[in-house]
C-alpha cells in the first residue's frame, strides 16, 4: 500500500481556523484513494524532524 506523510507544523499556535479539521479532511480524502496517511506533528521544543521524508508540510494559515 502507498502511504503519504504529513508534517502539521506548529498546531497547537496556528489552531486559529480550523485547521486540525482540514488536515482531517486531507487524511480522509487521502486514505479514501487507497493510501495511508500518516500525520506527524512539529512544535517549539520537539526535537527538529527530518523535512527530507514527507510528502507534505502543513503550517496552517495566517490571515
């Protein structure tokens, strides 16, 4: 099975929009084509991950 890996960078400063909701949405929509979504979470303190293997790096929006 293809699998499909997500950085969410920072969610607990950028949960301002709902945006734990759209990546739940991304990992439904993803796994719903026959992948498996795994999703990795980045805030201050967290040891630095390695950029190099995921797919996707999600940061939220800011308006």
């Amino acid at each position: 099975m293809k699998e499909l890996k997500i950085l969410y960078l920072y969610p607990d400063m950028l949960e301002l929009y709902g945006d734990y909701g759209n990546i739940q949405v991304l990992k439904y929509r993803i796994e719903s084509r026959g992948y498996t979504c795994i999703i990795d979470t980045y805030s201050i303190g967290d040891l630095p991950p390695d950029f190099n293997s995921y797919d996707i790096v999600f940061a939220g929006r800011r308006c």
